[in-house]
C-alpha cells in the first residue's frame, strides 16, 4: 500500500510562500516503524527531513507531510517508558494551575494526551480531565485506567462536539503535540471555540532556539511538522484573536518553549517574557538563513568526528553497540550513517525490544544484551539520559565498558 504524502506550497503559520530550504537531513522511514522479524523482507519507504524558513513570518517547517493516520495508526511510543517524564508531568500541572489559578472541579483538555500522565497530575489536584488521542490502543489503555481520552484527530468540529457534551475548558494542553499537526489554523480555531472565555491554552514543544543552537537532530523527525520559535507564534495567535501572554523555556527534550495562550484581551496581564524572548531570537537571527547555516556546519563537524573514531575503534577489533531506541534515533542513525559500525541497539522499553530499527534494521534489544554480548564501546544515542543510563549500567560501566557521547559534542568516558 503506497503511503500518502502531501507537499505543501505555504507556510502553515502564515500562508506565505516565500519559503526556503533551510537544512536539510538525509531521509528516513517513519522513526518508530521499528519492525517485527516476519517482516525483515519489507521495504521501508523513506521520507524527506527538510526543514524550509518562512521569510515572510520566520515560521521553520516541513512541507513534506506524511499521512498522520500511518504515522500514528500503530503507535508504541509512551510517555512512562521516557525518563523524569512523569515528574515532569506533576510539577507542569502545579505550574499551570497556580499561574491560571484554575478552581477545582475545572475542566481540562488534553491534545495528544497519550496514556495520561499529565492529566492525571491534573485530576490529583480536583480537575475533571479529557483526553484526545488518535492513537486508539492508548487511548483505550488510557481510559481504562481511568482517564477519558477520546481515540481522534482533534478538530474544530470534534472540539464542538466536546464543547456541547462536556461544556467549556478552562485549560487545553497540548504537549510535544503543537508541531505535529499540519493544518495548525484549524487546530487553532477548535481551541479558539472549546476555551471559555477566561481559559488558558497551554502548549510545551521543542523550541527551534535549542534545535539550532544545540544542533538538536534527535528532535528532528516526521511527527514534528514545525519548529516554532515566538516571533512567528505571537503573529499567528493573533490572526486566530487570540494573544501568547506568557513564555518559558525549560529543559525537557533538550529545551522546549512553553506558551501560555488566552482569547484576546483576556484577563492574564501580558508578561514581558515574550518580549525578552523576541529579543534573544532577533540577536540569534533565527528567522534568517545564518542560524539554520550554523546549525548544518555544526552537524557535519559531529558527523565527520564520530565517523573517525567509530571507523578507528571498528579498524582495531572493537565492538560498538548502541543504546537508545527512540523515534529521533532513527534520525542519528541515517545522518551519522551508524548502521555500517554498531551490531546491536539497545533499549529499556520493552515494546522497543526484540524487534529492528526502521530500514537499516539494526537489532534492538534489552539492555541485558550488553552483559550477555559484552561489546567494548556503547554509544550513547539517548546522550540526554546519559547519568541515568551510567547508573543503571553501573555493573556495565564498572566491567571497563566505555560509552560514547555523540551529542552536544563527541566524547568518550
């Protein structure tokens, strides 16, 4: 079955069509189509990873849209299977609730909800919650273990349907689920319809500030349509008449933005949070060209040094495995071209485990394997976690094993 793509012609914030090539990554299948053996003898079809500059709004961007229902039909990911995702999730509820000073018993709506986490940090403080979802196993799963989530795109019109069954929200969240939704104008006016009129939608997405600044390539992938900064945000909530109030930049996937939108003229003061952060973003120049040309140098300089010493320990008999499984993976290992110098991946969520990596196949595997393997390097893909990973490896690490940083520059330990 031929698998839809659409090229897009104008930039989702705006509708312009003064649009660059920015940078551009080698393509890849869909990062979490990680496979089952029987199905070894399939082609997986590749997908471009070019991010294109709006030089009429700054908004970066894929144009090349894959169809959502395969990208997310048979989903796997899960937000307790990342590390500190759930206390992350706890403290971002408490944040939100005591900057909107919600009551309890509000209603809260949840966009990409997942299997529930941080709805439930949100039912542990009195609010009545709702999940939306299209993954439809998870969100099953989510209901059954007692958080609503409808399996759906969300909509306007789905957001009508909510609104006239449950009433208004007085928070939508949507998180790490903004840059994944290519028709962004109508995400924005089902929130516009479902948001009471003293309500706050609030969104966390990978910020394109630390995409570009940190050469983030892990974060690039084809869930993430868009690669929002604030200056394009604050021109594209106002055509929807509503108004980013507030912002702020925390460490989550390497550094996200986190925006605070109301309707127009609603009760929030606007903080001056977004005018220091529109201020930042002029200096880093990230609506022009010389950011994402930096970024590209930096990549191919990481590129080259973890070749060289990947090719060097290959040369001298070492084996190298990998560890790490996740979805912007994929990605490193079609960039980095790993597939040539690592015999084995590994990762701690089981449903990762016993299957291979999109197109290259590389097996993945529990982190068991390194001791029953016993490789001489491990190169750490998931570099984020990489004190987590230590502690838990420490027998690993005590045998004289070494690890590979790749990112936010190579180095061994």
């Amino acid at each position: 079955m031929a698998i839809a793509v659409t090229h897009r012609k104008t930039c989702r914030m705006c509708g312009g069509r003064n649009l660059t090539l920015a940078l551009g990554l080698t393509p890849t299948p869909i990062g979490e189509a990680y496979v089952s053996a029987d199905r070894l003898d399939e082609t997986q079809p590749t997908f471009p990873l070019d991010i294109y500059l709006c030089h009429d709004c700054g908004g970066a961007q894929f144009l090349s849209v894959v169809d959502p229902k395969v990208v997310y039909g048979d989903y796997i990911y899960v937000t307790s299977v990342s590390l500190g995702l759930p206390e992350h999730f706890r403290k971002y509820a408490a944040d939100v609730l005591r900057r909107v000073n919600a009551p309890a018993g509000s209603f809260v709506v949840e966009l990409g909800s997942n299997e529930g986490a941080l709805l439930r940090a949100f039912q542990t403080h009195g609010m009545n919650v709702l999940g939306v979802d299209p993954a439809r196993a998870i969100a099953e799963a989510a209901t059954a273990a007692g958080v609503e989530t409808w399996p759906a795109f969300f909509t306007g019109e789905l957001a009508r349907r909510i609104k006239s069954e449950c009433g208004a929200a007085t928070i939508i969240a949507a998180n790490n689920v903004f840059a994944n939704i290519d028709d962004i104008d109508d995400l924005a006016e089902g929130i516009r319809e479902l948001l009471s009129p003293k309500g706050v939608f609030v969104f966390e997405t990978s910020y394109l500030g630390d995409v570009l600044d940190g050469a983030l390539i892990d974060t690039i992938f084809h869930e993430h349509l868009t690669y929002f900064s604030a200056k394009p945000l604050v021109s594209f909530f106002r055509r929807h008449g509503m108004e980013l109030f507030h912002v702020e930049r925390v460490l989550t996937k390497g550094g996200s933005l986190r925006g605070f939108v109301q309707h127009a003229n609603g009760p929030h003061a606007h903080s001056s949070s977004v005018d220091v952060l529109l201020d930042w973003e002029a200096e880093k120049k990230l609506d022009q060209m010389e950011a994402f040309d930096a970024c590209a140098r930096k990549l191919a300089e990481t590129k080259n040094q973890l070749q060289e010493l990947l090719q060097n320990l290959k040369a001298s008999g070492k084996t190298i495995a990998g560890y790490g499984a996740s979805v912007g993976i994929t990605t490193m290992l079609y960039f980095f071209e790993l597939n040539r110098y690592l015999s084995f991946l590994v990762d701690d969520n089981p449903i990762k485990q016993n299957r291979y990596s999109p197109g290259q196949h590389i097996p993945a595997l529990a982190p068991q394997a390194l001791y029953e393997r016993k490789p001489d390097y491990v190169l750490v893909l998931a570099w984020r976690f990489i004190e987590a990973i230590q502690s838990k490896q420490k027998l690993f690490w005590d045998q004289a094993g070494k690890f590979i940083l790749p990112l936010p520059s190579v180095k061994v330990l």
